[in-house]
C-alpha cells in the first residue's frame, strides 16, 4: 500500500504516511502502524487462549466461547509505539529500534471482552500486588535472547473497565498482522503491552520475566548506554504520555505561498487536551488551533487544526499540547532521551518550502 512506509522488512514494521493517517478520526486497519517483534504467526479461528495463575485452576477459551460467555465491550483508544517519533531524537543522539517518524500511532474502536470479567469467571484474586501477564504465539529475539513474547501489566491496571481482550477493530475482525484472533487491548499503555496474538493469560506475583517486559522497554538516565545498562534499574514504560505532532504539511513538502492548512493530533490518555498551539516562525509566536469535529474520549486523540498564512521561504512549523492539569510538551528532545529512543514527547518541528 503507496500510504505505508515500510520500516522493516523482517519482520515486518510500518507506519502510515503523516497525511494518510490523519484523514480520519478511526484509524483504519490498513492504516493502522504494525509493530511485529518477530514473523507473524498464522493462528487459526478456533485458537483458544489459556488463563491461569496462583490459586486458580486453568482453563481455555476460544473466541467463540469469549462471546459466548461474557458480554462484549468496545472502547475507542489509541495505540502508541513507545519509539513513536524517534527520528526526533535520533537527531540528538544515536539510538536503536526502527526510526520511526509520527505514525507510530492509531486510533481505533476495539471491540472483544473485559480482561476482568474473564478473571472473575476463572476465581482471580483481586490483588494489588499481583500481575497479570500476556503470553504471544510470536517467537522474538532480544539482544540474542529468543523466547515467545511475553509483557505484564498491575492487576490494577488490569481490572479497569476498557482493558480488553479484542477480536475487532473498527468493527472488522482483526486481520492477522494486528493480531488475530485476539490481542489484548491495554488503553493508556504502550502498545507493546497490547500483546498480539494471545495464547496465555497468567496471575503471577512479579512482573512477566519474559525479555520484552524484563530487557527491554524501560527508560534509563541519558548517561547510561546500551554496554553498561543495568536492565534491573530502568523504569517501565506504561502509560504514555503528553504528546503532540504536525501531521500535515508533511517535513520538506513544497507549499504555495498564502493560506495553508495545518493539521495534526495530540493524545493525552485519560486526560483532557486543553489546547493546540502552532507557530510558523521556530516558536518565537504562538497561534492557538481548533479541535476537529470529533467526539472526546476518555483514551482517543483530539485531531487539530490551524489556517496559517506563510510567506515565501523556508519556514518552520511548531506543535505543542497542553493538557487539563496545565502541563505542556518539553521543549527539546533530549530531556526525555534515553538510548534505546523512547517516549519522545518534545515540541513537533516540521521544515517546509513556501514558493
């Protein structure tokens, strides 16, 4: 498809074009990023998916009993890579993973069950100490450590409402590169907690020891390096935070001089985006944006909007949010650098041409 950006052949990683993906307020699949930490695997309809964990005894499911068995639940979240926007910071310091640009994103209307009320039926201790982990089919290599990929979450986090096991998205069934026939649906968090392909459920006492969730995916001080990380001491990435991008015009377009149109979106997660502000001098002034015409939800984005008149010449483009509580995008990239290139969330720069 011409309106996705291949960022890896294999396997397989792609965002959509920074146009494409703001055309709409639902992300379509085949316009949804694929994130694929290994081949994807071929799992067929009446795949079932284990539960277990500590006191309880295991039990399978399949789709068709999910459906059967629990009242279905839709919820309208983004899912966010956490290296979303890396390119950003790659050109502050060298980093690892696909150099995503914006579209590392997408939101979307899922549609499955609620993890809780699969855990209730299965005796699951609501505890706050324990974890709740996701089991992949998908085989994943980290740092030379193959193993199936594995994440947990807090079983907090896990008995909220809008946490998900999903087969739909935008009321299609899931095709297989997002999962199907069912992923989990973690609203709020990174998208690599949002484990595709799901074969195990599993309450534990700690944390998934699996190398996703215990080697990778965690946030370290700018001084620590790939040759001297302590992947003990890094902190988790869960909930994502405030952030910002300019989606259109896109970095080095040519524009005629006069009125453009601006547009982009910000995400705040369970947080009411306040205001969009725009410059198109570097961010020496500020012009405020309009909301598109789309409903507020509690997990989705807010797409913007600004009519600017740009003059003739190279021009810069500035984005940042705001949300409810007052706080704003940082304004350099390296305040949240780390090397492995996660959680950009500074001021969005775009550079164009106005002839």
């Amino acid at each position: 498809m011409t309106d996705m950006i291949e960022r890896s052949s294999d396997p397989y990683n792609a965002e959509p074009t920074p146009g494409a993906l703001i055309e709409r307020f639902l992300t379509p699949q085949a316009l949804f990023y694929v994130r694929s930490h290994g081949p994807v695997p071929d799992l067929p309809a009446n795949h079932r998916i284990e539960v277990s964990g500590r006191g309880m005894a295991s039990r399978s499911f399949s789709v068709e009993e999910l459906k059967a068995t629990f009242s279905a639940h839709s919820v309208t979240a983004v899912l966010q890579c956490a290296g979303n926007r890396r390119t950003d910071l790659q050109q502050v310091g060298k980093t690892s993973g696909d150099p995503w640009d914006v579209g590392a994103i997408g939101n979307a209307e899922w549609t499955g069950v609620r993890l809780s009320d699969v855990l209730d039926a299965v005796g699951a201790p609501d505890a706050s100490e324990l974890f709740v982990a996701f089991t992949g089919a998908d085989e994943v290599d980290v740092e030379g450590e193959e193993a199936l990929f594995g994440v947990s979450i807090a079983m907090s986090k896990a008995r909220e409402p809008d946490v998900l096991l999903a087969w739909a998205m935008n009321g299609e069934p899931l095709t297989p590169e997002h999962g199907a026939p069912l992923r989990m649906v973690v609203p709020g968090y990174a998208g690599v907690r949002s484990a595709k392909w799901l074969t195990r459920i599993e309450v534990r006492e700690t944390p998934s020891e699996a190398p996703i969730q215990a080697h990778d995916y965690k946030l370290f001080p700018a001084a620590v390096t790939s040759d001297t990380v302590d992947w003990s001491q890094g902190l988790t990435i869960n909930a994502m935070p405030l952030n910002a991008a300019i989606c259109s015009p896109g970095a080095g377009e040519s524009l005629a001089a006069g009125e453009v149109r601006i547009e982009g979106y910000a995400i705040a997660y369970d947080r009411r985006i306040s205001r969009i502000e725009v410059s198109v001098n570097g961010g020496r002034d500020w012009q405020q944006a309009t909301f598109a015409d789309d409903p507020e939800t509690r997990w989705g984005w807010r797409r913007w909007i600004l009519d600017a008149t740009l003059a003739k010449g190279r021009q810069h483009l500035v984005a940042r949010a705001f949300d409810e509580t007052g706080q704003g995008q940082p304004e350099r990239p390296d305040t949240m650098w780390n090397f492995a290139g996660y959680l950009c969330t500074a001021w969005h720069h775009v550079h164009v041409l106005v002839e």
